[in-house]
C-alpha cells in the first residue's frame, strides 16, 4: 500500500491498449474493522479477498482475457503472503482449504512489477491520500509486510512467474516524471528471465 501500483498499472494498461484489472480494497466490507482490531477480523478480512480474487478470475475467463493482454494491480500471490502474515495456524489451515477450492486455472504473468519504497515513504503517501481506516496504520505492521515482500521475492526460483522488475518509488516517479514513466516503456524488451532492478537513469541490471 502506498507503492503506487495502481497508478502505475493504469498508465502501463494505457500505453499497451490493454484491459486492466484492479483490486477494490474499499469493498472488502471487513478492511477498516480488521485495522481496529487485525486479531478478531484478519480471517473474515482475508476470505472476503479471496473471494474477491475468486470471482475476478472468474471474469476473467468469461471475458477471454487470458488470450489478450492484461495488467493488474495485484498478484494472486499476495493474499496468501497476507494470509501468514495475519492469521493464526488453524485459521491458515482453513484459509488454505477454501483456497484450494475456489482457485482454479491462475494465469502466470508474463512479468511482474515489484514496487517498493521505505517505510517512512509509505507512511507518508498513506497519510497523504487520507483513506480513513488506514490511518492509523501501525509502522510496525507495515515495517513486517515489507519484510515479508522482500522474503516473498528473495525466493525468486520458487517463484511461478519467470521474470520480476523491481523498483523502488522511492526514486523513480510515476506521476510526476514523465521521463521516468518513458525509461520504463524502453526497459521491458530488455528484461529477460531472472530478477531485475530498475533505476531510471541507469540501464536495467539482473540481481
């Protein structure tokens, strides 16, 4: 949160002329209660997701999406790292057993776009776009889903998806650098399989 991943896929999704897929947190109905108390509403908080993801797939298919392009503003991946981040092990258990059952045929993207920055930066972007219930977000809580992206993504080779672009906002501007946006566009011919970091006055460089 606070990466700018929907910004960026909204531009992306613009310049390829592609359909986009956008995940709608502000209708999860159990997201601002999970953030007064994370412990009593985590599990409701992460099905209701997953749901959501569901029936997105779902869509997907029916729209015959899976053979034209398509850029999103999420992984399906990431509600599982929430998952053990936020659950209890039998709540994990239970979530893992409705998963199994409600996800089905996940296309792998062609590559993925890790957005990063540091803790103080995304603070400060979540005070600035004024969600209410995300105010009160605890640094310690976003300080651990941090850490648990940058594990997620260190185990690149267990990985489903090939090749991985990292970039850290922090330093590369989307919204206000056209350049940096530009920089970008010329970059993804040039990332082959691996994992990749992108700085926007320098060529793009293998991990």
């Amino acid at each position: 949160m606070g990466a700018g991943k929907t910004t960026l896929a909204r531009k992306l999704a613009a310049w390829l002329g592609a359909d986009l897929l956008i995940e709608a947190p502000l209708e999860n109905p159990f997201l601002a209660r999970f953030y007064e108390n994370p412990r009593a509403w985590a599990l409701s908080t992460q099905l209701s997701f997953l749901l959501q993801r569901a029936r997105q797939m779902g869509e997907l298919r029916q729209a015959d999406l899976f053979r034209t392009t398509c850029v999103a503003d999420f992984m399906l991946e990431k509600d599982r790292l929430f998952a053990r981040m936020n659950l209890e092990p039998d709540e994990l258990d239970l979530y893992e057993q409705v998963y199994a059952r409600v996800i089905d045929e996940v296309p792998i993207p062609d590559l993925v776009i890790y957005l990063q920055a540091p803790c103080p930066v995304l603070a400060r972007r979540i005070v600035d776009r004024g969600v209410g219930f995300e105010q009160g977000l605890d640094a310690e809580y976003l300080q651990r889903l941090i850490l648990a992206y940058h594990h997620f993504f260190r185990n690149f080779e267990q990985l489903p998806f090939s090749r991985v672009l990292a970039i850290d906002t922090a330093n590369a501007d989307f919204v206000h650098r056209e350049d940096h946006f530009t920089r970008l566009i010329e970059s993804l011919p040039e990332i082959r399989c691996g994992m990749h970091y992108f700085d926007p006055s320098a060529p793009v460089h293998a991990f």
